[in-house]
C-alpha cells in the first residue's frame, strides 16, 4: 500500500486554517477584535454601521469556518475508521464483518448494536457473580 500526503490545495489549506485558528493567538487575534470594536463603540454613537460590522464580519467568518472544521473533521472520522478497521482486520477471532461498518443501512447497525449490547450485558452478569468479563464471546448473526 502507498501512503502519499495530501497535495489538494484545499485539503492543505483546511490543515493548516483548523491548526492556525485553534491556537491561543488567534484566540488573543479574535478577543483584541471583538475589544476594539467595543471600545470603539462610543466613538461612533453605537451606530447601526458599528454593530452591523462587527456582524457582518462575525457572520462570514463562522460560514467560512463551518466549512473547513467539516472538512478537517470528515478527514479525521475517516483517518480513525480505517485505522479501527485495520485493528479488527489484523486482530485473531474478530469478525471481519465489522470493518467498515459506517457505510451500512441504519437498521443493519440497529440489529448489529442490539447483538453486542446482548454480549455486554452478558459480561456485566458474569461480573456481578464473580466471573471474568474477558474472552471474545461468540456473536449469533441472525440468516437474513
């Protein structure tokens, strides 16, 4: 498997916006804004002009953002998904099944979730009478 960087402009530019707007400057960068434009709020009568910029700019920079956090988050969600499913690929007695399990119909993942919530509530029984809740159960799949 060839593992290259991303060489998108925008995928390069949403990496470097999410590290850059998530650091304590551009958190000081936005609070200093947000004084100026209060402190100058007197100076210019609290006009409608005043607020509507302060508005206006606040208004476009969370569209903008809105963006690029989706877009650094699903890049992430997948990065995560695939590590995990490479876990249960390489993992001795897991079910293979489960690898890629986001891309399945809601009530597939219900029927799958009620499967390991019946183990779990197995191991927690087993717990209550002194037993280890440690192994690899077996999970019963139901003939479609």
């Amino acid at each position: 498997m060839k593992v290259t960087k991303s060489t998108s402009w925008f995928s390069s530019f949403s990496k470097w916006i999410s590290r850059t707007t998530g650091s304590p400057l551009a958190f000081a960068l936005a609070l200093g804004t947000i004084l100026v434009w209060a402190v100058t709020g007197p100076l210019f009568g609290f006009s409608d002009t005043w607020q509507l910029i302060i508005n206006t700019g606040t208004t476009i920079v969370t569209f903008l953002m809105v963006f690029l956090i989706q877009n650094t988050q699903n890049r992430d969600g997948h990065a995560v998904q695939i590590k995990l499913d490479e876990l249960i690929r390489c993992t001795n007695g897991a079910h293979n099944a489960l690898l890629n399990l986001e891309e399945l119909e809601e009530h597939e993942l219900r029927n799958i979730c009620v499967e390991y919530t019946k183990i779990a509530e197995r191991a927690r029984a087993a717990l209550r009478h002194g037993k280890s809740d440690t192994g690899t159960p077996a999970v019963r799949r139901r003939k479609a």
